[in-house]
C-alpha cells in the first residue's frame, strides 16, 4: 500500500494548490464554500489543508466535478 500512500499524499498537496487557487482567483470565497464544493464540513477541509487528512477518492472527484480544475493534471500531476 506504500504506493498508493504516496499516491493519495501527492494528490493531497495538489489538492491544497488548487484551494489556495479558488481562494485566490475569488472562485470560492472561504474554506467553507470549498467544503460545499466538496461536500465535506470546514474541519475536513481544514484538516486536508494542513495535512493532517488525506484526499479521498470520492472529495476527489466531487472536486473534479464542481470545478474546471484539470482533472489529468490532478490525478497525474502532469500537465
């Protein structure tokens, strides 16, 4: 599972460049209007922000989907 740690991690901190992005560009106003985004409370995404969770495969896609975020980029992190 070593992989797929690592995997998850670096999703994660492409996960916190794309929040600090909406935050911003203004295309979330709050951390709260990102949890909606994502359908996860403030604390969870507060916890992702900060490392302490990490994405999962469902706050992903939820992502993907309510944003025009590349979602190759995302799950790759190639562009």
């Amino acid at each position: 599972h070593m992989a797929s740690k690592v995997f998850k991690t670096k999703m994660t901190r492409r996960f916190v460049e794309v929040l600090k992005y909406l935050l911003m560009s203004e295309a979330a106003r709050s951390k709260i209007e990102i949890g909606l985004l994502i359908d996860q409370s403030l604390q969870v995404v507060s916890k992702l922000l900060t490392g302490k969770r990490i994405i999962t495969l469902e706050q992903t896609q939820k992502l993907i989907l309510n944003t025009n975020i590349n979602s190759h980029w995302f799950i790759t992190g190639e562009v």
